[in-house]
C-alpha cells in the first residue's frame, strides 16, 4: 500500500499534510524522540505536540535525528491553559524546548484559562477540589478565551507562526469567536472518530475556512474501535487494519488526523493510504448513531464541548 502524500490547503494558503504523528502520552524516556525519528523516515510530515506533553525536548531531538529538513516538516505546538496571559511567553517556552525558530501552527489547547497563580502551574484546583478555571462563562459577557484570541492574533507578526488555530472549540464557541476575531483559526483540532464524528461541527468549521484535525482517531489508549465488528469486516474488505480504517476515514472527510504510536510496526503501518468507498463511508459516518462515544473527557471539559448530544455524562 502507498504512503499517505495528501495534503489540505489551510486558510493561510499552507499545506497541513493529512496524516500526521500524535506525542501524547509518549512519555517514557526516549520514546517521542524515537517515534518522531521514525515517523519522519517513514515519510510521515507533520508532528503534532503540545507543551502539556512534557516532551518537546525530545520532539525536537527526533524532528534533528531524523535528518529531515525543518522547512520539510509542519510543526504544531499548544498554547496550555495556565498561560493564556502571555501566549508570546509561552510560545517562545516551546520553541527553546523544540530547539526550533518558528512552528507551523499553534494552537489553543483548550477555550478554557486556567488560573497561572494556583496551586499548581499545569492543573490549578480550588479549594473545594473543583478546577481553578479563571473567568468562568458568564451569560452576557465576552467568553474570556476570545482574549486570548486576541493575544494569539498579535504572534502572526513575530515570525514565531506560521499560522494560528484552536482545539476543542464547539459551535457556539466557535460563532463567539468569529463575531470577534481579526484573524480566522486555521485549524480546530477536535476528538473525533467513527463513535464521535461530530458532523455539525465539522461541516461548521469547514464552511467557515477552518480546517479540522481529528485527535484520538483511534479512540485513544484501549479503544473498542479497533475491535469494531464493522469496522473489520471494512479493514478486511481492504486488506488492512481497522486503524487503518479509522484513519482513512478522516482523511475521506476533508479532515487531517493525527494518529499516536511510539510502535515502529504501527507508526509505519498507520501512514498506508487506504481507499474507502461510498459505502464504506455510510457505514462508518453512521456507528455513531448506536455507539457514540467520547474518550478524552477532562473535568473542565463539559463547560466547553458541545458535543451535539444532551448528555454529557452518557457519552
Ligand atoms: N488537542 C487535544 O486536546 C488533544 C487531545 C488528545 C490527543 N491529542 C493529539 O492527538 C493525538 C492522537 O490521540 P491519542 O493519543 O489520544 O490517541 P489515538 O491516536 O487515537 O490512539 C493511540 C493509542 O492507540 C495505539 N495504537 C496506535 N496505532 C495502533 C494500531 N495500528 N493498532 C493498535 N493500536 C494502535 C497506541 O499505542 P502505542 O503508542 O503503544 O503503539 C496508543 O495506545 C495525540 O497523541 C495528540 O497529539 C490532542
């Protein structure tokens, strides 16, 4: 089977290649900086990573080890919740760690800020246990992430991006954030997955210029996707993996997709391009309808996700 080369046009007239490499939870020593190696000797051209990951020294070893040119590869890093006040701050935090100029696209992690002077720099809680999140939503008042926009807005002039976006941005949120941003997102990565495809907020995003990246395509770590009776009988139809399938599926839908492996076998085996046809679309676009599913659910997360469904907690 060939290797994935497709990419989709971003609204800053860049190339985001279609299928790129995940860094969460590569967390042992040596194991982003391996991954990242042989995933761009593999040909893979994006690395998706993020500050929270705690491994962009490594990130930037492998993207060095691999002896792939810089201006060869797309490069996305996180803006985290403790540092929506000095997003330039942070910024320049992450390339010191990537040893790198500038990335390719930096993203706000999550619409939420975090308290930067609570009692802990990467997860704050109250004293009551809940979330330090500062500036909660209140009815009738700008949602305090469109501030950050803003600050994220003045980096386009630094050099330091090449492009800015968001993650975890619902519909509403989303419509909020038009009305008020100078510079439209590029990109908004999202969970998304044949038991989440989020179709309304897809189709959103991609009428508005925004490009969707789906994270957890898989459904993360231990996924009942790969073991999805329909989703194998597509995988065998195509002599391939039900990982395949699933990343396939994305890319199908106009969606680049970021699947993680620190598993040479797989990081090579989940950049093979596979042809889905009509059919198999329907089938795919349709599971959810039964066995919708969310994977990554942090406790902050139900005041921002609108996931399209009634209830938070049943998915
Ligand atoms: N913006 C956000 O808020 C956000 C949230 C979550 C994730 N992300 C990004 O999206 C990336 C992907 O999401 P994810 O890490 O949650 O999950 P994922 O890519 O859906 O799944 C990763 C899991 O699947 C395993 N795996 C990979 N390929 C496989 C295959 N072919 N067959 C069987 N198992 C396979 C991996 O194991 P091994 O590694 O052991 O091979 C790992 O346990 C992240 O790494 C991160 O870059 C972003």
């Amino acid at each position: 089977m060939a290797p994935y080369t497709q990419t989709f046009k971003l609204n800053t007239g860049a190339s985001i290649p279609a299928v790129g490499l995940g860094t969460w939870q590569a967390s042992q020593p040596g194991e982003a900086a391996s991954a990242v190696k042989t995933a761009l000797q593999a040909g893979y051209r994006h690395i998706d990573g993020a500050w929270i990951y705690g491994n962009e020294p490594e990130v930037g070893q492998g993207l060095k080890e691999s002896g792939v040119p810089r201006e060869d590869v797309f490069v996305t890093t996180k803006l985290w919740c403790t540092k929506h006040d000095d997003p330039e701050k942070a910024l320049d935090e992450s390339l010191h760690n990537l040893g790198l100029e500038y990335v390719d696209l930096y993203l706000m992690h999550w619409p939420l800020p975090m308290n930067p002077n609570g009692n802990d720099h990467k997860f704050p809680r109250n004293e009551d246990g809940s979330r330090d999140i500062v500036g909660v939503y209140e009815e009738g008042k700008e949602l305090p992430f469109i501030a950050t926009w803003k600050r994220m807005e003045k980096l386009l002039d630094t050099g330091k991006v090449k492009a800015i976006g968001v993650s975890n941005v619902s519909v509403p949120w989303m419509k909020a954030l038009l009305k008020e941003a100078k510079v439209v997102p590029a990109a908004n990565q999202i969970e998304l997955h044949p038991y989440l495809p989020q179709h309304d907020l897809v189709e959103f995003c991609h009428s508005n210029g925004i490009i969707c990246t789906a994270y957890s395509p898989l459904g993360s770590t231990g996924s009942p996707l790969l073991s999805d009776a329909d989703i194998k009988r597509i995988a065998e139809k195509h002599n391939t993996g039900p990982g395949n399938v699933c990343i396939a599926y994305q890319v199908h839908r106009g969606v680049s997709v970021l699947p993680k492996s620190v598993t040479e076998g797989r990081i090579k085996s989940n950049f093979e391009d596979v042809s889905l046809d009509e059919e198999d679309m329907k089938t795919l676009n349709g599971l959810c309808k039964e066995r919708a599913k969310r994977y990554v659910k942090p406790d902050w997360g139900s005041q921002c996700l609108n996931l399209g469904f009634e209830d938070w907690d049943k998915y």
